[in-house]
C-alpha cells in the first residue's frame, strides 16, 4: 500500500511485535539510512516499549544520542541521553500487588526499577527466571521485593494468555487508583503508576519538542499502544496486531515479519528527501 502523506515530526514505534521481525532482528542498513532521512527532515524517531530500557539500549547500539525512548510503558522516558521522567509506585501499591499475587501463585512476576528488575525468592519459578532474562538488560533475584533498594517503575506479570483480561480486572477491583493495569499481549499485563502509559510519555517528549499531536505518528500491535495510537495525529497498526488495536489506528500496514514499519517509513520519508 502507497501512504501520500506528509513527513511527520514524530515517530513513536513499538518494538516487539512491531519494530522486531519475529526472530528480534531489524534491518539496521536500513532504519540507518531512513533515521539520516529523518534527521535531516527535523524529525525524531522514539521507541516507545513496555520493556526494560537496558534491553531497548541492546537492540540499538551505535544509536545514542540518535532516539529517544519511552521505556517501561511510560514509566521510564529520555530523550536521546537525558532521563526526563522516572516514575515511583507507592510502597502500599507494592504491598498490595504482592499480597494479590500470593493469593494466585499461577501468576508469575517481575518487579522494574530504574538500576535493575527483580523477581522474589520463593515467590517466583526459577524456570520462568531463566526465560524472562532475555528479555531484560538486568535482572537479579531478591529476598523481599519491598525492601529492594531501587526506585520502582511497574510491575510486568505473566498469566494464562487466554484469561489475561480477567486477571486485568482482577488488578483494578483490587488496586484500583494504586495502579492502573494493562494487558501487553500474550499473557504479559503491566501494573504502572497511575497516569503513565505511552502516550503520556510521547506528550512529554512532545511538548518539549514544541511538536504537536498532528505532527506525530505511532506503530504498534497491542493493546498497550492504543492510547498512543489515539495520542498522534497518523496511526499505523501491524497487520499481525489485534484487531482492537486495528479499529484504533487510522491504517494498517504489512506485518512485523514484512518489515512494515520500515515499509511505511521509506515512503514517509523518501530518498529524493535527504539533503
């Protein structure tokens, strides 16, 4: 498909399911040349992901300084190498989410701070240890989750993919104005500070940018990227999103394994642009 649109100010991408080809590679030749295009343009490239910001800085060495980033579901933003915003959960929300996840064992979690993540002794399977690491820049174990010495961004928790909604409101009759819950696909639903979500921290990288919503434009497959699809003034779902995500976004465009964020790009910002 042939996008005749102008060349946004913005870009904000998801990455998994989005960015990422299913296999975690990207054509880096190739968001290279688009991202000089971009910055010759005057625009900015944000990568806006429910991940770790560790993680997101391993998947784009030789970038800094380049994108920004809205990590942790907007828990955690920088633009290019300056921390703007750190949220800090309240001790009792952390309390609770605890309590809750001892009165279902099935669920499985991991705490986020800034210097590190965290899963407890005794209250996490060391089998699902060892598959999330790789999926965090840093992860340590720790005796008591609430004594952890680290400022806390959310909660990233794995329950049965085919009841994650209900575990969703489950977290928001329990801990309703503590946290607010999202569900980032796949079973995986994030507890976060109330306030902070991708759009919230694409606004505020917006508005020091002096850029307005008109002028951004998102990627993204799930349902954690509504708002932010909601947010820019062009959206794109994946073809491999939800279809919820879908009846959010102006157009969909070819899949993540199709490089679609990249397909869209090259025509957004096309090579007789570069100066």
């Amino acid at each position: 498909m042939e996008y005749n649109l102008k060349s946004p100010k913005l870009i904000a991408a998801d990455i998994d399911g989005t960015f990422l080809r299913p296999d975690r590679t990207y054509d880096r030749p190739r968001f290279e040349r688009i991202l000089k295009r971009m910055h010759a343009k005057g625009a900015k490239f944000v990568v806006a992901s429910g991940n770790q910001i560790a993680l997101l800085e391993n998947l784009f060495p030789g970038f800094e300084g380049q994108i920004s980033y809205v990590a942790e579901n907007g828990a955690l933003i920088r633009d290019e190498q300056e921390v703007l915003f750190a949220g800090n959960m309240d001790p009792y929300a952390i309390k609770r989410v605890l309590e809750v996840q001892r009165q279902h064992p099935e669920i499985q979690l991991v705490l986020c701070g800034v210097k590190s993540a965290y899963c407890q002794r005794g209250l996490t399977d060391p089998r699902f240890f060892d598959f999330i690491n790789q999926f965090y820049g840093r992860l340590a174990w720790a005796d008591d989750l609430q004594t952890i010495d680290d400022q806390v961004l959310k909660f990233a928790l794995l329950v049965p993919e085919e009841q994650s909604l209900q575990y969703v409101d489950l977290f928001k009759q329990e801990l309703g104005g503590l946290i607010e819950a999202t569900d980032t696909g796949f079973g995986y639903i994030d507890l976060i500070v109330p306030g902070c979500h991708k759009a919230s921290g694409l606004q505020k990288l917006a508005e020091r940018w002096n850029i307005d919503p008109q002028d951004c434009a998102a990627f993204g497959d799930g349902g954690n990227d509504i708002e932010m699809l909601n947010y820019c003034g062009l959206s794109f779902a994946m073809a491999n999103a939800k279809d919820s995500v879908k009846a959010a976004a102006q157009y969909v465009c070819k899949s993540d394994a199709e490089d679609g964020v990249l397909e869209v790009l090259d025509q957004l910002y096309p090579e007789e642009s570069h100066i």
